[in-house]
C-alpha cells in the first residue's frame, strides 16, 4: 500500500502480467449501476464518518455512491492519469477482494477500459472551461 502523496506518481514499471498497477486503470470503479459496488455491516464498521459519507442507502441496500459512472471514493488525477481510493484503508470487502489480474480484474479491464480515459477527458475538458 502507498500513501496518496506517494501514489500520485505514476509507477513506470509494469507489474505482473503485465498490467499497469492499479493507480494506472482504475476500471474497477466504474460502472453505471447505482448500487454496484454493495457495502454490508462488516463494511460500515470498518468505516469512519468520512468514509461513511461515500455511501447511500438504496431502500436498506447500502452501496458506494456512484456519479459520473464511477464510485465517488475513486480521486482521478487527470494530469498523472493516476486513479486512487480516497478511503482505500476502509473500503468495502468487495473491493478487497478483486485482486490485481484476477479474472474479475482482467474481465473489468477488457469491458471498461475507456470508461477512465472518458473520465481524465472530462475532467480536463472542465479543467479549460474554468480557465
């Protein structure tokens, strides 16, 4: 685990498999599916206020919060183009448990893979609108 400051630099080696470390993809958190990334009682617990404020409660259904298609945990730096947890130490076992190249991971990248690009190109088209 890195720290947000350390995890702002892009990491230039590939890992394995081959794949980009997790900060470089990110196509785990996105989807357009409102409650797609569950929390449950186990989750909560482990979750501060701050984290706690991520969530909502879909009719007794817990979930991250999702906006833009993508969980609002999730802190996109689109001029590193790197994708970070902002509550990566309490996030949900859901997301503790996709581990990097899996079959889930590599089925999330195969399906989603523009879904973080559209995202840094949305957030650098906002970024010039504003200057």
């Amino acid at each position: 685990m890195r720290s947000m400051a350390a995890s702002r630099t892009k990491r230039t080696d590939e890992g394995d498999a081959g794949l980009p470390h997790c900060i470089d993809c990110g196509c785990c958190c996105f989807s357009p599916d409102p409650e797609y990334i569950r929390v449950f009682g186990i989750d909560l617990d482990r979750m501060d206020a701050r984290a706690q404020a991520f969530t909502i409660d879909h009719s007794g259904r817990v979930a991250m919060r999702m906006a833009a298609g993508r969980c609002t945990a999730l802190t996109i730096d689109p001029v590193a183009r790197t994708y970070v947890c902002a509550i990566y130490e309490a996030r949900p076992d859901v997301c503790r448990s996709l581990a990097r190249a899996s079959s889930g991971c590599l089925g999330d990248r195969a399906k989603k893979a523009d879904a973080p690009l559209l995202a840094v190109a949305a957030l650098l088209a906002q970024s010039r609108a504003r200057a």
